[in-house]
C-alpha cells in the first residue's frame, strides 16, 4: 500500500491519496446518483496529521474500498484544534456520502473539554461503524533509565516533576492516558503535548523525550524496528499476540484504558447509503489479511451497526468525561 500514497502538504485539499489523485467527476452528486453510490472519489477526513493510528487503519481500508466500488478514497488530513477543525469540516459536509471522518476517543473527549465545539458531536454526524479497539501502549526510549513501570514510579517519586511525558495534543487520548497513570501511581510529571503523534516521533525516537502512552498500532512499527521499548499496555488482560508484555494495571491495579477508531458521515446521510458503507466496511474488517495485521499490533476489528457504533460513542462521551473531572484537565 506504500506505493499508493502520495503525500502533498496539509494545507492543500489532501495531505495523502490512496491509490490514485482525485480526477474528474468530483462534482456534486445529484439525488438521483445516490442509488448508484458512490458515483465519484470518497474523501476520507482524518482530522489528525499523517503518522498515527487513524492513518494507518484508513490505509488498510482505502484499497479495498475501490477495489469493491472502483472509486478513488481520498485521505484529507486536517490536524488542528484537537481534531475539531477536521471533524466540522466533516460535519459540514454535503450529506451524500461522499465524505466520511475517522475520528479517535479524541472526538468523544471534546464533548466535555471543550466548552464551545462548532459542531454537537451526537446530532452533527451519524455513526457508521466502531472500526477497531486497541489498548494504549507504555512505550519508552532506548536511553531512558526505567526498565519497567515500577522503576519509571520510583524514579519520579524521587524526582517529582522532573520526568516527562508527551502526548499528541493537549486533551487527547494520549493525554488523558498519561494523566491517569500519574495520578493512580501517586506521582508528579510533567505533560509536553505535540501536534499529533507523527510530529511527536521524531523526539522520542531520538530520545529528546522519554516516553508516551499512545494507541498501539501508532507505535508498534517503531517497536518492531526497535527504536522504542514496549513496556505496558493499558487493556485489563495481556495482548495475546505479545505475551510477554505486561499490562499497566500489573503494576498500577485497576488501571485500564482503550483506544478506538470509529467512522462517522455527516447527519442526514441517507441510510440507504451508510448501510452499503457499513456492509463494505465489515466485509473488509473481515477479511483475513487485516485481521491480521490488526492481530499483529493488538488491535481488534469491531464492525458494530451504526445504531451500536452511535450507543458506544454516547457511552465514551459520559466515560471520558468523569476521567476529565477527575483529573481537572482544562484546555485554555
């Protein structure tokens, strides 16, 4: 699939194209096309920037996508705002099911940290299906000390304040994660948030920062590469494909946190349309080749309906946002 993306800057109309550029017949679809569906390039909103894990789960279903429909899937990143930037853009959207957005628990975080959105989460976009769930993953650089959880919690209860931890953005996933480790552990670090995983990786692959707690399938490459140590995972049972790796709550009781991605369309997308979306999308998720390479990185396709996928949003919203209250995260 790496030779199907082409990647061109940000602030251009796609930051990264799956299997071939966006042609002709991007025009609007009329409602009689709906039918035939899809009649033109699907663009696919990852309101995140290139390198985390929506990106490489949008690769693994964009081939089969025009595979199945002979259409193009165009990947628009649009990073920004805590994923706000890219998800109204979704939610504004002509509704004819040309445009989906993968979003992250980030999505149901802001429905609580953020007192203003532009967009009502609920009513603004329509479930399609909960991709996959992952746990978190603990991971450290090559040079930092700490070889496991325990040593990490002794070195900053001796330093407090002095070890750090990175995320992908204030109040995301990765945040709050972090958050929750240093207060269930009794101990004081300090949070340096960047603008998405794939600007973070750079720095802590290098070691100019120590450590993250970020969705799985977002580092596993790096671990496999041996760039970054694998040291926890935050799901309440052992990987079963990395035995070896202990979970967070081994040292931390009760700790548990998962990722997940979902795929949403903006409200009022006829069902006709989203069914067929959701029939492809499971059939993909499906398919032995991403069972897979999910499997590999501890990831697992869930293909929920959409009435399920919109049950299960609603429940992270409420989840996520005690975590938010407890923790007394604020985003300025």
């Amino acid at each position: 699939m790496s030779n199907c993306y082409q990647r061109v800057t940000p602030m251009g109309i796609a930051a990264m194209l799956i299997v071939a550029p966006l042609g002709a017949g991007a025009q609007t679809a009329s409602t009689s096309s709906l039918a035939a569906w899809p009649t033109k390039a699907i663009r696919c909103i990852i309101p995140t920037a290139p390198g985390g894990g929506s990106d490489q789960i949008v690769r693994l279903m964009g081939q089969r996508f025009t595979q199945a429909w002979g259409q193009q899937v165009v990947v628009d990143h649009r990073p920004g705002a805590g994923m706000t930037i890219g998800i109204d853009i979704a939610a504004k959207s002509t509704p004819d099911g040309h445009t989906i957005v993968v979003v992250n628990p980030s999505h149901a975080i802001n429905a609580t940290l953020m007192s203003k959105l532009p967009y009502d989460p609920v009513r603004d976009l329509a479930a399609v299906t909960t991709l996959a769930t992952q746990p978190y993953a603990m991971v450290f650089t090559q040079s930092f000390p700490p070889k496991n959880v325990k040593e990490l919690i002794a070195a900053a209860k001796a330093k407090p304040r002095e070890l750090v931890f990175v995320s992908s953005g204030p109040g995301s996933a990765s945040h709050l994660a972090g958050e929750m480790f240093v207060g269930m552990a009794g101990i004081e670090m300090t949070h340096i948030p960047y603008r998405g995983t794939g600007s973070l990786m750079p720095d802590l692959i290098a070691g100019r920062v120590p450590m993250i707690i970020n969705p799985l399938l977002a580092v596993i490459n790096q671990v496999n590469a041996g760039r970054l140590r694998l040291i926890a995972v935050t799901s309440s049972k052992r990987v079963g494909t990395l035995p070896d790796i202990p979970t967070l709550a081994e040292s931390v009781p009760g700790y548990e946190a998962m990722s997940w991605y979902a795929m949403l369309v903006p409200a009022k997308t006829p069902p006709a349309v989203i069914q067929k979306l959701h029939a492809e999308t499971v059939r993909a998720l499906k398919s032995p080749e991403i069972v897979d390479i999910l499997a590999k990185a501890g990831t697992d396709p869930v293909g929920n309906s959409p009435a399920e996928a919109e049950a299960f949003l609603k429940l992270e919203i409420t989840r996520w946002g005690n975590v938010i209250k407890q923790a007394k995260v604020r985003i300025d």
